[in-house]
C-alpha cells in the first residue's frame, strides 16, 4: 500500500480538530466533575478523620467517666466499709457498755440481797442472843440486883430534874410513871418523891405499875420522857446499837 502524505496529514489534523473539540465539549465539565469529586473525596475523608477524633474524643471522654465512676465507686466502698466498721464498733461498744450495765446492775443486786440477808441474819441473831440474854438474866436476877437497879436511877435524878426544867409547861404538879419489875416498897417510894419535889421544888404526884418482862429495875415517864434502868431496857438499847453498826 502507497503511503499517502496528505492523506496522513488530514488525519492528523482531524484528530487534532477532535482533541480540540473535545476538551471544549468534554474536558472541562469532566474535570470539573473530577474536582468536584476529588473535593467530596476530601470533605469525607476530613468529616471521617474529624468523625474519628470526635469518636476518639467521646470514647476518652468516656474512658474518664468510667474511671472517675470507678474511683467514685472505690472511695464510696471504702466510705462504707468505714461506716460499716465503725458501726460495728459502735454497736459493740454499746453491747460492751450494756453487758457491762447489766453485771453491775446484777452485782449491784445481788449485793443489795447478800447485804439484806446479812442485815437480817445478824438481826436475828441480835434477837436470838437478846432473847437468850433475857432469859438468863431472868433466870439470875432477884429482887437484890432489882434494889440495886433502883438506886442507879436514883442518883440520876439530877440529870432527870434538868430535863424536867427545860420543858416548857410550868406545871405545879409533876405527874410521873413508874413501871417496876418487882413491886416498889413504900420507903423506896417516898425516897424518890421526896428526892424529886426537894429537886424541882413542886409536887410530884406517883402512879406505878409492876411489869416483870422489865426483869429488874424500872422504867420511869414524865412528860414525854422516859428513863429506864431496866435488865430489859439495857437489853433492848444495846440490841438497837448494834443494829445500827450492821
């Protein structure tokens, strides 16, 4: 085949024209295309890699929430465990406290009992010794040591006469009892009448009565007052000071 020059030529030329024609029909809207998708390509590679670090952001974010919630949740078990302990140590110190309460309270209690049944075993025993006293010195006693008794009481009638004068009432007469474990002779009672108005100045007036659970000697009232040299009033006063020392 015979190579045609110009032939050659006007495909050149009309593939030149082509090229021509089609960068201004296609080029431009294709590349502007292109751009346009190279742009969108980028705006979604950016929103990704911002969606990415929003996403690494919240999840960071998120990391510290769960952590602060688990050191929250750490310092609220150990504030309970706290609370919890010290609540057990303040129950026990109450259940200590009231074990205590109730030993003393018991201890309190039974020596209060162990006291009473002191008090009341050596009251007894007071009474059985005073019964037995009295029934010795009954089984001893006559109407001498009676007799004897009687005197005492009579050298005490200074002291009776002094009581007598700090009474208020201004009586002329003085009434006094005499209660005797044996019967009073006649004598004897003119002695201590006689001794008692020469003492107070004012006349006293007897009345007696024979009492043998006195055992020996006498019990005397004036007024309000009683003296008693009695085995039994002895008996009776010594028992009573001793239950005041139990």
């Amino acid at each position: 085949m015979k190579f045609d020059i110009w032939t050659f030529l006007f495909q050149i030329i009309n593939f030149a024209v082509l090229l021509f024609i089609l960068r201004r029909i296609l080029y431009k809207p294709i590349r502007s295309i292109i751009e346009k998708r190279r742009g969108l390509i980028e705006k979604t590679i950016d929103d990704a890699e911002k969606a990415k670090q929003d996403a690494l952001e919240l999840r960071k974010k998120h990391q510290n929430e769960l952590n602060t919630y688990k050191e929250q949740h750490i310092q609220m078990l150990e504030v309970a465990k706290e609370e919890a302990e010290n609540e057990k140590k303040r129950l026990l110190s109450e259940a200590e406290k009231e074990v205590k309460k109730g030993i003393e309270k018991e201890k309190g209690i039974y020596n209060a009992e162990k006291r009473r049944l002191e008090t009341l075993l050596k009251e007894k025993a007071l009474e059985t010794a005073s019964v037995f006293a009295s029934r010795l010195l009954r089984d001893i006693s006559d109407k001498e040591l009676h007799k004897a008794l009687f005197r005492k009481i009579l050298a005490k009638l200074g002291q009776i006469t002094t009581d007598i004068a700090k009474i208020k009432e201004k009586d002329e007469t003085i009434e006094i009892e005499i209660m005797s474990a044996f019967p009073l002779e006649k004598d004897e009672l003119k002695a201590f009448q006689d001794a008692m108005e020469s003492l107070t100045a004012k006349k006293v007036n007897l009345s007696t009565t024979t009492d043998d659970r006195l055992i020996a000697g006498v019990k005397i009232k004036i007024y309000d007052m009683i003296y008693d040299s009695s085995l039994m009033g002895q008996i009776e006063s010594f028992t009573i000071r001793m239950k005041e020392t139990v």
